[in-house]
C-alpha cells in the first residue's frame, strides 16, 4: 500500500487557507497547517477531530521558525509532497503616506516569507526527486494600483520567484506554479457584493481549493506555471 501524501498549508485562517486544509484531509493527506497566531490557529485546528491535520506556529519571514515547521512536520508526517503558501500582509495607503516599516512588514512576509517556504520545500522535494510547491498570488502581481503599493511590491516579487524556481526545478521533478487569484474571496466581509451580483459572484474558497488540490496532480507531461482563477462576474 502506497505511503500516505503529505501537504503543508503556510498562511492559514478562515477562508482560503483553511479550505486548503480541508481539501487535502478529504483526499486522505496528513496536513501541516501553519500561521502566526497560535491562538487563532488552534481554534481552527480544534474543530478537526484528527490526528492527521497540526498546527505548527511561525512567523514565516523568520527563517529559523519556517526550517523548525519543516523538521517537525517531517518528524510527525514525513517530508511534504504539497507546500503552498498563502501568506501576506496588506495596508492600503498610498506611496506619499505609506510608513517604510509597513512596506518592509509587507514584503517581508509576502515575498520574502515565499523565498524561505520555497527553498526549504524545494531543498527536500528535488533531493526526492518530486514534490508541487504552490504560491497564492493576486492581480496585484500583473499590475500596481493606486494605494496597492504595499500588495504589488511583494506580489510581483513572488512571482518572479515561481518563475525562477520553476525553471530550476521542473527539470528535477519538483512541480511549481503561481495561482493569480483575481477578485474577491468569498467571506463576511463582502457578503453585500453577493446581495448586488448574485450567487457564485465571489471566489468560493473551496473551488479554489479543488484547483490547488488539481495542480497537484498534473501530469509531469502538462504542468501549469501560472494559471489565473476568476468568478463570472468579474472583469478583465
């Protein structure tokens, strides 16, 4: 009998992230769930009566803290076959107002926290010779607009990073894609905008999920680099 995959999720909360979580125990995977706010992480994880779903704290622009998720994940569940990172920060401002602090914040965790997440997946996945590693992205990584300083920079610095790696480590087997997420994720917070345009006008976290979980098991033969992800009622 085939040994059980394993899946770690960086950046995990309510919506995405932990739709993420959830698709992967579906499909019988032991999963790593991974956030910086142990308190929110655990009642996430408290809902789950499994073994096989655990919550590993860390602020992932701290490299020690991302490795030590790593080895332990490896030690409760084997080296991960998925890695996905869904982590960022965002504050609207615009460039004359923005504080440097809060553009370095930023970056640190959108772009640089995806430096140090996929280098430790790739260093394990290439040695193994197979492994997908995933990033979240947003419109934000084609285009900067007005106020969105903060989101652009480290956005198209992430992708440019998926870009590098995947040409690096297709040839190793290491599977590495960019998701463009364009449009709003469905949450409380935008429930109006589906009172205005209607059901299924929002990005449902679990069909992003399923489009995670499907990127994970292209074959070798057609892989995706990018692939943008959007509901009818966007526009572009």
């Amino acid at each position: 009998m085939p040994a059980r995959e394993t899946a770690i999720v960086f950046g995990v909360g309510p919506g995405l992230g932990w739709a993420l979580v959830q698709r992967f125990v579906t499909a019988n995977m032991q999963v790593g769930v991974v956030a910086r706010d142990e308190a929110k992480l655990n009642a996430l994880i408290h809902a789950v009566d499994s073994q096989d779903v655990r919550p590993y704290a860390a602020d992932v622009s701290n490299g020690e803290e991302v490795l030590r998720v790593f080895d332990r994940v490896e030690r409760d569940f084997g080296v991960p076959d998925v890695v996905v990172f869904n982590a960022g920060a965002f504050q609207k401002n615009n460039v004359l107002d923005i504080d440097p602090a809060d553009f370095e914040r930023c970056w640190r965790i959108g772009c640089f926290g995806g430096f140090l997440v996929g280098q430790a997946a790739a260093r394990r996945m290439a040695e193994r010779g197979h492994g997908t590693i995933i990033f979240t992205g947003a419109t934000a990584a084609l285009r900067g607009s007005a106020g969105f300083a903060n989101l652009a920079v480290p956005k198209f610095g992430l992708r440019a990073l998926a870009q590098s790696m995947a040409r690096e480590l297709w040839p190793q087997g290491v599977h590495v894609c960019f998701v463009v997420i364009d449009g709003q994720i469905e949450s409380e917070r935008y429930e109006s905008l589906i009172d205005e345009r209607g059901e299924d006008s929002l990005l449902a976290p679990p069909a992003i999920a399923e489009l995670y979980w499907q990127l994970h098991r292209q074959p070798r033969s057609a892989w995706s680099q990018e692939i943008d992800v959007r509901p009818w009622a966007e526009k572009f």
